[in-house]
C-alpha cells in the first residue's frame, strides 16, 4: 500500500514539472538602434548600454534617452511583434512566454513613460495574448499595428 501511494505521489510531481516546464520563455532583440539608450536586466540594479544585437529577455527594462529610438523584435525575427520604441520612453518586457503543446503565447509590456509603435502580427490560438499595460490601462490585441502613449502627469 505504501508503495502504491509512494507511486501514485511521484507520478503527480513528475505530471506537475511537465505541465510547469511546457511554458517556455521567448525573447525580444535590439535590431536597430538611433542614440542611446539603456537596459536593466530582470532583477538587476544597474542600467547597461544598450547594443545593436542584444538580447532581451522577460523582465528586462529598456530606457531610451532623448532623440533616441530603437526597433526591437520580439521572437528574435519578428514573428511576434515588431517594436519601436520612441525617445523617452521607458519599456518593461513583462512577460514573453510560449507553450509549444498548447500552441500559445502570451505577450506583455509594460510601459511607464514614453511611446511605442507596434506592428503585432495574428496571434493564434484563443487563449494566445498580446498586451501592453500602461499607468493608466491595459491594451490587447489579436494583430494590428497600433501606437501606444503615456505622457507625464501635469500639476
């Protein structure tokens, strides 16, 4: 009996890693780079140059200093989403997931200040998502392109 329990228990645990582990991370790239600009890694505390080339992951913050602009990728080539991200602007990839055996991804950014441009191709799937969160509101979309300003708060 106690075997069959000892079974039964390592059974689930393996079954829950599977289910944990089927949600896979994406990533975004700088592909183009005007001025300057800064990155945070996810749980860092110092900003770094950003860099034509360089990867940015889920929870990475990029700070765009003024008359500067960068165009990112989301899936590394675009297959998600195309970003431009105006001077001033400051943007948190939240959350970049994928579940290759559901066939979803979910998509958001976060952005505190600034604009961005962005060109979202077809998501698949119904439980698929693409988001971005501003102070003020949450904006999803199914595929489109669409710009998306927060502009500082006048007293």
């Amino acid at each position: 009996m106690k075997i069959l329990k000892l079974v039964c228990i390592s059974a689930l645990i393996i079954t829950v890693a599977v289910i944990g582990y089927a949600a896979e991370k994406r990533t975004a790239q700088i592909v183009s780079l005007d001025g300057t600009a800064q990155v945070k890694a996810a749980g860092g505390a110092e900003w770094v140059p950003a860099q034509v080339g360089m990867v940015l992951n889920e929870g990475d913050t990029l700070k765009m200093a003024e008359k500067s602009w960068a165009l990112i990728n989301v899936d590394g080539k675009g297959q998600t989403a195309t970003v431009e991200v105006k001077e001033g602007s400051q943007l948190l990839l939240a959350e970049l997931m994928v579940d290759q055996e559901a066939g979803t991804s979910k998509t958001l950014l976060d952005l505190a200040m600034g604009e961005v441009l962005i060109k979202a191709q077809k998501v698949h799937g119904e439980e698929s998502k693409f988001e971005v969160k501003t102070p003020t509101s949450i904006v999803g979309v199914r595929g489109t392109t669409f710009n998306v300003k927060v502009e500082a708060v006048r007293e």
